[in-house]
C-alpha cells in the first residue's frame, strides 16, 4: 500500500533559495534538493500511514503465522493443532481461547489473560507466560518444560493433570498451590507431574 501511494505521487521540490533570487544553480545542487524533497515526501506518506492503519505500524504475530496476535481480543479463538513456533501473543486477552495440541515453543504470554483457555496436550517449550492469568486453564498433559512463570502468574484453578513443569521457575506459593492439585504422568516426556514440580 506505502508502495502504491509513494509511486503515484509526482514530485515537484520547490527551488533552492538561489534560483528563487534569480540566480543559477548548478545541476549537482539541484539534484540534492531534488533527492532531500523526495526523501521528505516519503517520510511524511509512511507516518501518516502508520497512523492510519495500526496493523502497518506493527505486524505482531510470529514466523509460523501471519495473523496480528498481539495485544488482540482472541477471546474464544481456535488454534487447536496449529503450528505457533514464537507466536507473540503479548498483552492479548485469550478468554476461553482453543490451544488444543498446538505447537507453541516459545510463544510469548507475557501479561495475557488465558482465563478458561485450553492448553491441553499442547507444546510449551520454552513459553513466557510472565505476568499471565492462567486461572482455570485445562493444562492437562502439556509440556511446559523451561517455560516461564515470573511475576504474578497465577495458575489457580487450572486443571494440571500429566503436565511437566520441568525446570519452570514458580513462586513458592504457587507451587504449593500446584503440588495440592497435582497428579498423573505426562505421556509425551514420562515424568510425573509432581516430580517435575518437586512436590514434597
């Protein structure tokens, strides 16, 4: 579109202050001033295009999807089974959102709302769900192994039944709180979910 529109417009840079007074200019100056014209012209299209149009101002997304993800309302959204290798889905509200098996190896949760959302059986390698609501998410049978947890991420009523934890940083209140409710053997790794939990 920025392409479309800087093609189209026809240049017309007012005259260097000399010519203006009645003097000659020299070819390689009026060039310049040719050049800082267009050069200013193109500045002021893609500013205004960025105002106009967000989604131009920041793709969000990630490599294995093109869709804007970022700081979006997914509520609800169905990505069970899709491939979302670094997804970003920064900030986005993810109520009730499907999960179902995806493939989300370092996708990045950071300070989104998962409330409700279901994550079972799905690959999360590598997750930053810093700052995240996770409450009342069905993690049952995902592998969380070197995700993150930092801040105020709660997990509370979510049903971690065969999820991994492994080498997840928690607060101490929220692995007791997981060690209360966990149970079962993830089938993808084998480990058990309270020994990945260090449950006592």
């Amino acid at each position: 579109m920025a392409t479309t529109i800087l093609g189209s417009l026809k240049l017309t840079p007012s005259p260097p202050p000399s010519v203006a007074a009645g003097a000659s200019a020299t070819p390689g100056r009026s060039s310049l001033y040719f050049h800082l014209a267009n050069a200013g012209a193109a500045a002021l299209v893609a500013a205004s295009l960025l105002v106009a149009d967000p989604a131009l101002a920041f793709k969000g997304g990630g490599p294995y999807g093109q869709q804007v993800t970022r700081g979006q309302d997914l509520t609800g959204k169905d990505f069970s089974g899709q491939t979302l290798i670094r997804q970003d889905f920064k900030t986005s509200i993810l109520r009730q959102a499907n999960f179902k098996g995806a493939k989300l190896l370092g996708a990045s949760f950071f300070d989104a709302d998962l409330t409700g959302a279901d994550l079972s059986d799905a690959d999360l390698r590598g997750a930053d769900f810093s700052l995240a609501n996770v409450t009342k998410v069905n993690l049952t049978n995902a592998n969380l192994e070197g995700a993150l947890a930092t801040g105020n991420t709660t997990f509370k009523g979510s049903n971690i039944y065969g999820a991994d934890f492994t080498d997840v940083p928690l607060r101490d209140d929220q692995r007791e709180y997981l060690c209360k409710v966990a149970d079962g053997v993830n089938p993808t790794t084998g480990n058990a979910t309270k020994e990945t939990l260090f449950c006592k």
